[in-house]
C-alpha cells in the first residue's frame, strides 16, 4: 500500500480525468451542432420538433387552395401555408377563401427565438413534408433563411424555395371577437350525422345535393342537419342534444368542408360549435360562418367555414 501523500493526490487525477472527458464530450457535442447546423452551405440555425410540424401539417394541409384563385382577392397567396415560429409556440394557417384552419400548439424544443418568424410555404414543399416526416427518424427540423431562400432539412433530405410572391391574408383580423354563444358537441356523432344526410340526396333536392350543401340548425339544447329544401328538412335531418342556449341560428353550407376538418382531427371527444360573423376581405359587411374549435392538452384548433343564413 503506497504512503499517505501518494494517497492524496488520487482525487486530483479523478478529478482531472473527469474534467477532460467532459472537456471531450462538449467538443464532440459542438462538432455535431456544428455538422447539423452547416450543410449544403445552408446555415440551419432554427430548429422545430418533427412530431409538432407533422401535427400541424395534417390539420391545415386540407384547406390550403389547390389551384389558382380567380376571386377579388387573387393577389393573395392562398396556394401557401403560413408557418409561424416563435420562442413558445408554432403556428400554421391555411385558407382557400372558403374555409380557415388555425392550429397552434407549444413549441417543444423550448428554442430562444428572437420575435416571432413568418414563413409562406408553398402547397407543394407542404405535401412532401406530409409524406417525408411521418417517416423521418430525426427528431427535428432544421430551418433556414438566405436573402430569398428558405429550406427545410429532414435528416440527409433537404427541401429549399424561393419566397413566394404576394402576401397571405391578414387572416387576424377576421377572426371572430368571440362565440357568442355556442355548443358542445360530440365530435364522432356530428360527423356520422352530416354523413348520414348528405349519403340521403333525393333526386327533388336539386343542386343543393350535388353539392353537398347542408342545413344546420343551432336551437335550444339541439342541433340539427337536414338537407336544404325546407320541405324536407324535418323529415329527413338528423338532431343531437347539446348545450346550446343562445339565439336559434340557421345556415347552409358545405357537408365537404365540415368533414375535412374531422378526417383530419384526430381523436377528440368534444368540439365547440356556434355560429359567428366575420370581417371578409372581398364584402364590406361581416359574413355569416360557423366556428368549430378543439383545445387538446397539446395544441388548439380553429376552425371557420363560411356559409350564409337561412334565418
């Protein structure tokens, strides 16, 4: 056994040897930062959580327009997603002039970002992120901005393009104040009942049916859908119980609209639905539209459909 000052001096060596391997450990950690940040000559210094930007997508994806509009308000960019990315939370907007879809949800990696950064990204770069990352074993996504470029990075795949001309709409200030009054619903039930009516179509229906256009109903303690001819709305419309308390409301709109937005929302029990007016870039009045909205434990979804009264 070796004398007492050799014995003292064992600490300092571990703590020495420990010391280094941290040193190595955090320069190895720096080198990969590095080697994920740099690549292609692309400087990936925002990161987003693959599984949130994934969730994000399936829930905006279906309203985004599928080709080039020719209403008044063609100079926006309805054929791009908004992606907005901020410190707290990511959000993602959509819009086709016919229907809003808005998903905000916590931004998981907890990244400081200064602001708050506004991306369009164009439908296509869209649907192939829709494919690519379901399948991606990284756990985020890098995201960089040179002058007029803009890419994405999925593991080795690299998604870039050109900043899209034109603007989206200024969709905040059509967003409804409040409710008003609304309805909790059960998600499941609403959507076999609007399938259930539009599957009905009687041929005396008229274009209504080939268009899937419905009648719903906000009464008391009761929502209705039927078909849109008043004389066979009774006979044929399927009712749920609610909590609704507010004015009777009356609209029609399109069955497609409201079933994308349920093929699309996953799991849910209970959605809030009510009738609201919103400020619309082409009409100088407020338009009539109906409100669905889900609060999960991890995100929040609106989701606005125009239609038009029948009251």
């Amino acid at each position: 056994m070796g004398d007492k000052s050799e014995l003292q001096h064992i600490p300092r060596a571990v703590d020495a040897l420990v010391l280094s391997e941290a040193r190595s450990s955090l320069i190895a950690r720096a080198r990969k930062d590095a080697a994920e940040i740099v690549r292609d000559g692309r400087y990936f210094a925002t990161f987003i959580s693959s599984h949130s930007l994934n969730a994000l997508i399936a829930r905006t994806v279906f309203a985004i327009a599928g080709h080039e509009c020719k209403e008044p308000w063609y100079h926006y960019r309805l054929d791009c997603a908004l992606l907005i990315i901020s410190s707290g939370s990511l959000t993602m907007v959509a819009t086709d002039g016919r229907r809003l879809s808005i998903v905000k949800r916590p931004n998981e990696l907890n990244q400081e970002i200064e602001g708050e950064r506004r991306v369009l990204i164009p439908r296509d770069i869209v649907h192939r992120l829709q494919t690519l990352l379901p399948d991606t074993n990284a756990d985020k996504v890098g995201f960089a901005n040179e002058g007029n470029t803009f890419s994405f990075r999925l593991g080795q795949e690299t998604l870039s393009w050109t900043k899209a001309e034109g603007a989206f709409p200024d969709y905040e200030t059509t967003m409804p104040k409040g409710f008003g009054s609304f309805s909790l619903v059960n998600a499941g039930k609403l959507s076999a009942a609007i399938r259930r009516v539009i599957q009905i179509e009687p041929r005396t229906w008229g274009w209504e049916a080939r268009q899937n256009i419905i009648r719903l109903s906000l009464g008391e303690k009761e929502l209705k859908i039927g078909p849109m001819p008043t004389e066979f709305f009774e006979e044929f419309a399927e009712s749920i119980d609610t909590s609704y308390s507010g004015d009777p409301r009356m609209v029609g709109l399109n069955a497609d609209l409201i079933l994308d937005f349920f093929g699309a929302l996953g799991d849910t029990d209970e959605v809030r639905i009510g009738y609201v007016e919103i400020n619309t870039v082409e009409k100088a009045k407020p338009s009539p539209a109906i409100c669905i909205e889900n609060i999960g434990l991890d995100c929040r979804i609106l989701y606005i459909v125009m239609s038009y009264k029948l009251d």
